[in-house]
C-alpha cells in the first residue's frame, strides 16, 4: 500500500506533563492568549474545559484553554490547518490535518512564544514534557471487501441471523471493528471510540461495500498508522487466499 490510497483526517498529540508545570493562570492572561492566537491565525480562543481528548481533563481554576481553526508553516513552505489546540492542567493536545510529524512544529513554535514567559511565582509557564501520546484518523482504499476481515465460520453465522445467506436477501456483512488492550488484574473499563488507545476500523461512511474504502481511527502517528494498515491489508488478503485455495482442494 502507498500513500496514495490514504487520505489523512487528522493527526493529533497529546505532550503530558507533571503536575503544576503548566501553569494555565499566566496561559490565560489576555496578553498570551493575543501572541498565541496571532501567531497562529486561530480564529477563536475560549478559556473553558478541553474536550477528553487523551483521557479525563481534570477540574480547575481556570478549567483550561482552548484555540481553534489556526494555520502553521512546515518546513518545506506548506501550510498546514491547526484543527485545534488544547491548553490542559497536564498537557497540550496539538490537533492538525497532516501528518504527525506537522505536530512538533506547532509545538516548537509554542515553547518559542512563552520561552520568556514566568508565572507569579518566577517559575515558567511550561516545564518539560514527560510523555507523549499520538492519535492519527485517516481513510484508506485497502484490496479486501469489507466481509473478509471475519473467519468464513463466524461470516455464515452473521449471515444467517441477518437473513442474507444463500436464498435469502442480497447483502454483505459490514464488521465495524474495536480493539483495545486490556489487563488480566484489573476490570475492564469499557470500550468508547474516543478513549486513548482504542484501534477503530469501518467501512467508511458514504461509499459503498464494492469500494472498498475504509476509515481507520489508531493511537499511532501517521506514518506508523500507514505501516499498520499495510500489515492488516496484507493479513486479510493472505487468509481471504488461504481460504479460497482450501475450499477449492475440498471440492476436488
């Protein structure tokens, strides 16, 4: 698969840090939130709580800081749409449509305008990052129809319970599929679309089954998001042939 097939949505990270180290009583101060929208071209700026993004955005005062519909340069000249960036007790989520690697230049640019920036107490508005997270969401024309991604097994039986199986009505099967990890010593929370970590994969909304189009949601940066939908194209394909060359050895 090359990049070619892939339309990317939007690539998010999540830069996460000690407690007290972003310090949002100076971020929103009249004056910062001004250098920050203009250096961005953002066209709104609220000072509220964060949507969850990465995990829960704890509560306080001030709930947080929020810049929308902004621009930034990459290093190549080209401009890249800054979807949203998010000021929480303990991180900065940097939402853009581009590649993930678009991220860090908004980030750089932002450590630049507050590097001279100190908070009452002489200490700065930002300390160092202890973690990162990624998050990239992107469409992808892969080679398999949207039913080989279930064992022929377990096809025929959601066929059968939809009244699509031979002799009934003409349809596909259309898995909508979530992953997440879970651990063996702790309950397991629940799967939601927007928690961290949670791989989606879909038929993309708008096309038809023959198109073969799929939206992918993945805790990746793009690049790797694209490695893995190669890997899962490649898998699918190989057990879709596997199965066809063994139901052709049964009826000889």
């Amino acid at each position: 698969m090359t990049v070619d097939n892939v339309r990317i949505i939007g690539a998010r990270r999540a830069y996460e840090f000690a407690p007290d180290d972003i310090r949002l009583s100076s971020l929103t101060l009249p004056s910062v939130i001004d250098t920050i929208r203009h250096a961005f071209q953002f066209q709104t700026a609220t000072i509220g709580t964060p949507a969850a993004s990465f995990g829960p955005v704890p509560p306080t005062l001030p709930p947080g800081l929020v810049f929308t519909l902004g621009r930034v340069v990459d290093v190549s000249g080209s401009e890249i749409p800054v979807r949203a960036l998010n000021f929480e007790p303990r991180r900065i989520v940097v939402d853009v449509v581009g590649f993930s690697s678009t991220i860090d230049v908004v980030y750089q640019k932002i450590r630049a305008l507050l590097a001279d920036l100190e908070s009452g107490d002489g200490s700065p508005v930002l300390g160092e990052p202890i973690a990162t997270l990624d998050q990239s969401v992107m469409t992808a024309h892969l080679a398999f129809s949207p039913d080989d991604v279930l064992p022929p097994s377990l096809r025929a039986v959601f066929e059968t319970a939809m009244g699509i199986a031979p002799g009934g009505e003409p349809g596909v099967i259309v898995p909508t599929i979530l992953v997440q990890k879970a651990f063996l010593d702790q309950e397991f929370p629940g799967g939601q679309i927007s928690s961290p970590g949670v791989f989606q994969f879909a038929l993309r909304e708008g096309f038809h089954p023959d198109d073969r189009v799929y939206f992918s949601v993945a805790p990746l940066d793009s690049d790797s998001h694209i490695r893995y939908l190669a890997e899962l194209e490649a898998a699918v394909t190989s057990a879709r042939v596997r199965t066809e060359s063994e139901e052709t050895r049964s009826t000889l």
